[in-house]
C-alpha cells in the first residue's frame, strides 16, 4: 500500500497565476514613461530573442556564474531595448530598474480563476502546501501581492536552490523541506519535462495541468492530467487516508 500524501507541491507561473500583459506591452509602456514610443511587437520580438540567449549564456539567472536575479533580468531589459535603438545607457537602466520591480506587482499578474480555491480544498484535506518554481528572489513578494502566500508553508525557487527544473536536485531540496518520502508528496505543474516528468523522476506524483488541451503525450494516463485545478482536489483526497 503506498504511503498516504502529506504534500502537494506547486509550480506557480502559468500554474496558478500567468503575466497579464504581453512582455512587449509592459516594456513599451515604461519606455514611454522616459518619453519613447517603440513597437510592442519589436520589443516582444527582441526581448525573445534576449531572454534566449541569457537563458543559454547563463541558465538559472546566471548563479553560478556570479550573477544573481537581478542583474540577470536587468541585462535582459537592456538588450532587449538595446535591439530596438535604444542607446541612452542612463534610460536602459532606469527602464531595467522599474520594469525589475513593476513584475512584483500585482496589477501585472492575473491570477487563475481556480487557484485559490484548489489550494484552499488541499488545505482543508490536511495537506501542507510548498512552492518548486524556476523563478528569482521575487516570487515571495508576488505571491504576497496576489494574496496567495499564506497558503504555502514554503518557497523554493531555483535562484535560491542553485538549481533548476527540470533537475531532479530542486525536488530533492524541496522533499527535505517536507520531511517526508517522496511518495507522501504531490506535484502540479503545466510542463510536461520540467514539472511532470522531472517531479516523478525522483517518486514524487506528478499531475499535469493542461488547461488548453496542448499535451498530448502518451505517456500521461489520464489520471495525471487535469484540464483545470478544479479537479486536483477529488484527485488528491484518495490518496490522503
């Protein structure tokens, strides 16, 4: 008989809440601000292929190379601009400071229509709730700004760990924070390599939230699959006793 489940761990980017805007419209509109008036789909275009090439240079926000969160997205914003003639290094960084710090608002994050009270019904089975997200040191002030951080008894996010999905190393972090097998641990997430299969390659259950019908690989019975997080809940409570 498997062990009874005590956890269920979430990812939170296009999980439980999504950006609002395109990246190109969010850029645009502070550029405006320091008197520029550029094309969405130029700078959605050229922040792409920016954050392409950081994500290739220096994988997980650069840690291990001396970088940090910060810094890391800071030099995406610039070149992203930089690509679209914007050479004033003054204005580059003045935009790199306040978009770092706008995505920490609430206003610029949609929350899911299901996610509170998925995790509010997981509380309620007696589960305790933690957070595995390949993010920066932000995510706490995110969560907190959407009023979803009470929920969770822990965040681990791959800036802290020094690691990130799809590596087996950030769950094994995050089943010490739980402090039980990885068989007494659940895990939600809408990626099919960094979220289900990674998750499960370490024993945890790995549920695979695909809200838009996209996934459609063999290898996920259909128990796994959860078209929305209204359905986690009924999912989880067989396996709680």
């Amino acid at each position: 008989m498997r062990a009874p489940l005590r956890w269920v761990l979430w990812d939170v980017k296009d999980t439980l809440l999504k950006v609002r805007a395109s990246v190109g419209q969010q850029y645009c509109k502070e550029a405006e601000r320091v008197g520029l008036n550029l094309s969405p789909v130029e700078v959605e275009a050229a922040f792409r292929q920016a954050y392409r090439h950081y994500s290739s240079r220096y994988p997980n926000y650069g840690i291990s190379q001396g970088l940090d969160g910060r810094s890391w997205w800071m030099g995406v914003v610039r070149d992203s601009f930089t690509q679209c003639r914007v050479q004033d290094p003054a204005l580059l960084n003045t935009m790199a400071h306040n978009l770092y710090h706008n995505f920490c608002k609430a206003e610029n994050w949609e929350v899911f229509s299901d996610s509170k009270k998925a995790l509010e019904s997981c509380s309620s089975l007696g589960l305790k709730l933690g957070v595995v997200s390949n993010f920066d040191s932000r995510l706490k002030e995110i969560l907190r700004a959407c009023d979803l951080l009470s929920h969770f008894s822990f965040l681990l996010t791959s800036e802290e760990a020094g690691v990130a999905k799809p590596s087996p190393a950030i769950f094994e972090q995050a089943l010490q924070k739980c402090g039980v097998p990885a068989a007494s641990v659940a895990h939600v997430g809408d990626h099919y390599v960094k979220d289900y299969l990674a998750s499960r390659s370490v024993g945890i259950r790995g549920f695979l939230l695909d809200r838009d019908n996209k996934h459609d690989q063999d290898d996920v019975p259909r128990e796994h699959r959860l078209s929305s997080l209204e359905e986690l809940p009924s999912q989880l409570q067989q396996h709680v006793d």
